[in-house]
C-alpha cells in the first residue's frame, strides 16, 4: 500500500471530495492556519490533487464542524444542501413541537423558530456553492433547540451497475424521513432506511460510522 503521510490537520467528515474538487469547511482551514498560514489550501490542493472549495468564511459561517452533517455530494458539479425551510411541514403536524414517535423523542426537542434562525446560514453557503459553479439541490434539515442536528445528508452511496443507491438516516419523523428519501429518489436513488435515532444523539449518522472495505470498479 502507499501511505501518504500530511503534516495537516485533517477530519474525513469536513472533507467532500467529487471528481474535480475537494470541499472544505472553514473549521479545516482555520485549525492548520497557525502553522500553515496563508499555504493551507495550497498544500490541500497538491494533497487531493484537486482544486479546493472552502466553505465559509468564519465558524459562525456554517451550522455544523463538519461539512457531511449538511451537504452531500451527488454528482461533479451537484451538490445536496441541508435547507431548514424544507422542515416546516413538521410544525404542521397536530402535535406539540416535542413530540414525535418514541424513536425520534430520544433525540430532542424541535423550535420552528430554531429553524427560522438557520436559515440565512444556509442561503448564504448556497449562494457562495452557486457561484464557484454547483448546482444546488436541497433536502431537509432539522436542529434541535440544544443544538444538536438532524441530517439525511450523512449517507452512504453507492454504484450497483446502472442503479445507485442511497443508505438515508431515518429517524422516526415520518413527515421529514418522507420527503428528505423522497428528495434523493428524485435525484435518481433507490433509498436504503436506516435506523439513526440512537444514532444522531452522538453527534454523527450514516456516513460518520460507515467506510467501504470492498469495492469494484465500474
């Protein structure tokens, strides 16, 4: 095996790497700027051998350390962007703004006003993705009034012939579990549900605790 060695600070879930680019969180950049000041995405670039998108500009510039809690790539140049506006029809449903099924109490407790505060730091990471030359897509997203996340981007994907499948957090929230699964078999998916109530407590879903040990090319 060949073992590239990096002198970076580096974590898997603030890293997206597509065809042509790697996708950054600010986090990344910020905890190697100290040493590698004003050369962080320089020496990214030679590492991934790809030109770097940085996503934000400050911390308070995104809703998670980690770019996979809220943003999927699902083709070169497309993008899934969490979008908290997509999870109002929650708050529609007659039942107080805790209440779920059991599997879903175990996570929080849900604010629409939460959701609403979330919002411009979406539109903002969009606009910025829109303007290095993604195409945005979007899927709910839902926050905890403690500040916890509940995301159906941390995925795993994968290639069976000319089917791709999608294994997507469920989270015993019918009204969002349903329409975020519905948004990737829109974007060609067959879904796979997994059980993430328990999950999602500890700060990570799918791809946060999965890592392919066998694949074939093509």
């Amino acid at each position: 095996l060949e073992v590239i060695q990096s002198e970076l600070k580096l974590e898997g879930g603030d890293l997206i790497l597509t065809d042509g680019h790697a996708l950054v969180g600010i986090g990344t950049i910020l905890a190697n700027q100290e040493r590698f000041e004003g050369e962080v995405e320089a020496r990214l670039e030679e590492l991934f051998e790809r030109e770097v998108v940085v996503v934000g500009e400050t911390e308070d510039d995104v809703p998670h350390v980690h770019l996979d809690m809220f943003l999927t790539a699902v083709g070169p140049r497309r993008l899934l962007l969490g979008d908290p506006r997509l999870a109002e029809s929650y708050f529609k449903v007659q039942h107080e703004p805790h209440a779920a099924t059991s599997e879903a109490r175990a996570i929080g407790a849900f604010g629409k006003q939460t959701q609403e505060n979330r919002v411009p730091v979406y539109e903002a990471i969009a606009a910025q993705l829109r303007r290095a030359g993604f195409v945005v897509e979007r899927i709910p997203i839902l926050h905890t009034d403690d500040d916890d996340l509940v995301t159906w981007n941390n995925v795993v994907t994968e290639r069976r012939g000319s089917k791709s499948q999608a294994y997507v957090p469920s989270y015993g929230i019918p009204v969002l579990d349903g329409a975020a699964h519905e948004c990737w078999r829109k974007l060609g998916y067959q879904v796979q549900p997994v059980r993430a109530a328990e999950i999602i407590r500890h700060g990570g879903a799918i791809r946060c605790l999965s890592n392919v040990v066998r694949s074939r090319p093509g």
